[in-house]
C-alpha cells in the first residue's frame, strides 16, 4: 500500500493534551543558529532541548525536524478550533447538551473528526472545552502501529476516568474486543469513518437539544456553514478526496483498516474546494490513502462543475484545483507515470510545486519484501525529470530503516540513495510490528540497537543535506503565509511553499509590522538559513 505507510511508521507518541502546535510556538524565539529539532524516539526531550547544538546530531540522540504527520487534537484544541472557525450559536448558552472530542492519527483521521462535529452541531450539540464540562466524550482513534494503539487505549482510559461516558470511534474500533478488555465502560465502539454510527450513539446516549428551546434557533441554518466545522486555522483546511487503498503493503493494515480505494465524485470534491475558497481557506492540503490513484474505482467518470464536464481522475482533479487561485498541495502521491503531467501543472505556480511522496526504501530485496512496486533507479529518473520539468519542486519522504531482512548492504543502499536524490524532507521511522501485518511474520528481524544506530546515521546524513539545500535560498525572495505571530518577540512564523503544516520546516520573519496578521502571505527576503528552517525579514 504506497500512501498511508506514512501515517503506519510515523505516528509518535504523545499525549492528548499535547498541543501538536507546541513546537511551532516555543520556537519562535530561537536563535537564528538553532534548528527546529524533534526526535521521535524521545519526544518528551524536543522542548526542553530546543537550544541544543546541532553538532549533537552525531551523538547517539538525533535531533531533526519534526517530520510526522500525526494531527491531534486534544479536547481543548477540538473545542478552540470550533469556537473559532464555526458561527455563533444563537441559542442559550446551557441549552444544549455539550460533547467533548478527542481526535488522534493522522490528517486523514481529522477529517473524519471534523465531520463528526459538524454532524453534532447541525443536530444541535455543542462542543465542550474540557472533561468535565462535556455530557459525553467521543474519542476518535489511531491504530497503525502498537505505540499508536498505546496512546489510543490511554486516551480512552483518560477520557473515561474524567468524565465517565465514552463513545469510541476510528481505526482502533476495529479491535472492538481489545478496547472493551481494557476499559469495558465505554458506551459504543465503531470503525473508521463510521459518521451515522457515532452520531447515532450519540443520540442514544445524550439526546438531542429539544428545539423548543428557542423557537427561532434552526441549526442547520444558523450555525453551520456549508463547509463544515475546522479543526485546523481557519486560513488552511484538508480536503480528503478519497478513502481506502488497493494494495497490500506487508507492513501495512489500512485495508483491513479502511478498505479499498474509494474515491468521491470530482463535483463533489471541488464543490468543497471551491466553499473552501469562499470562506477564507488560503491553502488547500489534498489528501487520502492514494492520492494519484484519485478516481480509478469510479473508472475515471465524467460529472458535471460549473457548467463543464470533469472527469475523477488524478490531472483533471489538480486541473480544476489549479485554477482555484489559492495554494493547492499534495500529500500521499505515489510517483506513477501520470504524475509527470501534475508536475506540469505546478510550474503555473498556483498547484504548490510539492510532492509529498512515502518512497518507503531504496534497496530492491527491501521493496520486494514490502510488496512495493517501485525500484530505486526508476523513482531516481523520475525526480530527475521532474526537476527538468519544475525546478523548483520540493519533494518530502519517509523511510523505514530496519525493516526484517534489512541488511547493512540494503541500508547504505539507502543512504546512497539519498545522497543522489538529495530530497528537501525526510522523516525516518525504525520498524514497528503493526498487529495483523504480514511483515510480522518475515524472517530476520533486524535487532533494535541496530535499528536506532542506522536511523541515526540515515538523519545526520539527511541534516546535511536539508542544510545545504536550505542554503541555497539564503538571498532570495519568497511568498510565505503566516501561521502564528509572536508578539512578544515580533517574529511571524510562516510556511513557504516548501513547507506543510505541522510537518516541514518555517520561516520565521522579524521585525513585522502591527498590520501583519495570520492567514496573510508576505513576501520577504531570506537572510539565513539552519538545517531545517529559513529566516527572513520583511520589508512592508
């Protein structure tokens, strides 16, 4: 499976209430020779370290860029990302019935939360800011490794011991038996994307608000916009276009999970796209198990958008967003031959010349072993002749290292292979048993210590290279949209379009104006850069 292997070898443990943005604002105020750093085999350390000397990459404690694409939100953050991106409810404040909302996983997973609580709120339910003052707490679920499903059971275990009515919901709610063993209070257990399902336990639980509470309050009229409740700023939003995934990766259990290639309709992608656009969305992040398999269960048919005939195929879909206007980016592309005419479409400046690409491994035997469908020389000539097509492309991946029968010959494979390809982000995962995977069963697991030794060794390579690319823009000029502003210190923390939410690198631009606000671009100048972050000024 080519796509959702990012989210089953990158999750990284932490606490619900772990603000996933905390990075982004601790480090605003780092001295421009420090890099943002996190290392997920100690996530605990990445704040305290934040000061930490590069040179410490060469030790036996890595630090590199945050490079995972786990998108929590904790019960706080759920109920701040809805107060602050839905319209006010008119009714009286203690009316109606209060739900407190836990998502974990990945971007794919908030998608589904972000549903989920729009769904409430059009049938009335408000959204509860902490345990205590929630009727009912729904806890959405990551299950792709077993540290995944670690912090999952605490999560429910937590939710539980502070309010004490738990609805459960995700990718764990496949392993109903395992949540119900360890905590047997909860309420209701249910799969991934099961929305009627959780709306309806729900209702069964916590009824609905009575609407003749007030007369005049309709919520499908007055609180819910047609594009839903956001978990995310409200100047950049996920667009999910499809669900599942037709391969069977050894390492991965999505199908099993989520099952086959899904894709929806492209009128009905783009009619959210476009309510996106509406609503002040500056950046649009395409996302789903397979992005550029986009439309091959449907057989690629033709809808109707504005008036013209689109098919639900990967180039029109980029197409259409394309001519959006607004930042448009793709995530979980597996490089088949048709996404050399998407990278076309990216010179146009519009489609964000970025490819968020898992290649997973360089060595044949590995690929082979991982039931992947690529070789590394082919995927080498194909960034090669992307580079020829848009120069200015970036492209992101992640490797596992350690995979079972992994040897050291397979391994520098791999870091030869990053030395040609020279990618401008890399994550790097050691190899997790995910439950009901066939790799499990593979012979010759690779020993842990030997696991860390080698990813160590892949990082401090990659911080070598992401410093020298990072170089190279020291000097020139780039749009950036601006994220956070620390005011304190007058510094905004942006993203070039180099950089995904939550997952690359910043730019963090000095001495702004009052007049700068979040969800604005700016144009500014590159003044310097650390292994993984670019700093700017701004000239108004």
């Amino acid at each position: 499976m080519p796509n959702t292997s990012t989210e089953s070898l990158n999750t990284t443990v932490t606490t619900s209430s772990v603000s996933t943005s905390s990075a982004s604002a601790s480090s605003a105020s780092m001295p421009k020779n420090t890099a943002t750093i996190f290392n997920p085999a100690k996530p605990n350390i990445a704040q305290e370290s934040s000061q930490a000397d590069v040179s410490q990459a060469n030790t036996n404690q890595p630090y590199h860029h945050k490079a995972n694409h786990n998108q929590n939100r904790s019960i706080e953050q759920s109920s701040d990302a809805t107060l602050a991106n839905s319209a006010t409810i008119d009714a009286p404040v203690n009316a109606a019935p209060k739900i407190g909302f836990v998502s974990l996983g990945c971007p794919k997973a908030l998608v589904d939360s972000e549903r989920i609580i729009t769904e409430l709120s059009r049938d009335g339910y408000q959204v509860a800011s902490d345990y205590e003052g929630a009727d009912l707490v729904v806890v959405n679920t990551c299950g792709f490794i077993e540290s995944a499903v670690q912090e999952s059971l605490d999560a429910i275990g937590e939710a539980i011991s502070k309010n004490g009515k738990v609805i459960v919901t995700g990718c764990l709610g496949k392993e109903a038996d395992k949540i119900r063993a360890m905590h047997p209070a909860v309420l209701s257990v249910t799969g991934a994307h099961a929305y009627d399902e959780v709306i309806t336990a729900v209702s069964q639980h916590v009824p609905k608000p009575k609407r003749d509470i007030d007369s005049n309050y309709d919520p499908k009229i007055d609180l819910i916009n047609e594009t839903g409740i956001k978990l995310t700023p409200s100047h950049y939003a996920y667009l999910k276009i499809s669900e599942g995934c037709n391969h069977r990766c050894t390492f991965c259990i999505i199908p099993s999970l989520r099952g086959d290639l899904v894709s929806r309709p492209i009128d009905s992608v783009m009619n959210e796209a476009m309510a996106l656009k509406n609503a002040g969305v500056k950046e649009l992040l395409i996302i789903s198990q397979d992005t550029s398999a986009y439309g091959l269960d449907l057989k690629y048919k033709t809808s109707f958008w504005n008036g013209m005939p689109l098919k639900s195929k990967f180039y029109d879909l980029c197409q259409a967003l394309n001519d959006l206007g607004i930042w448009v980016r793709l995530h979980y592309v597996y490089p088949y031959p048709h996404v050399d005419k998407v990278v076309e479409l990216m010179g146009e400046k519009k489609l964000l010349p970025y490819l968020d690409i898992p290649f997973q491994h360089a060595s044949h035997s590995i690929l082979k072993a991982m039931k992947r469908p690529a070789h590394s020389e082919n995927t080498l000539a194909r960034i090669k002749a992307w580079r020829e097509i848009c120069p200015d492309i970036v492209i992101r991946s992640t490797f596992v290292v350690g995979f079972p029968g992994e040897t050291e010959e397979d391994f520098q494979c791999l870091l030869d292979w990053l030395v040609e390809a020279r990618l401008d982000r890399v994550g790097a995962f050691t190899y997790s048993e995910v439950e009901g995977a066939v790799a499990n069963d593979l012979p010759n697991h690779v020993p842990e210590d030997i696991k860390q030794e080698r990813y160590e060794r892949l990082m401090t390579l990659q911080q070598e290279i992401s410093a020298q690319k990072l170089q190279e823009k020291v000097g020139k000029t780039l749009m950036v949209l601006v994220d956070e502003i620390d005011e304190e210190e007058g510094i905004a923390i942006c993203r070039s379009y180099a950089d995904a939410p939550e997952i690359d690198g910043h730019v963090y631009v000095d001495d702004i104006t009052a007049q700068v606000k979040v969800g604005q671009f700016l144009t500014v100048t590159i003044d310097d850069a650390s292994e993984y972050d670019l700093f700017a000024s701004y000239k108004g």
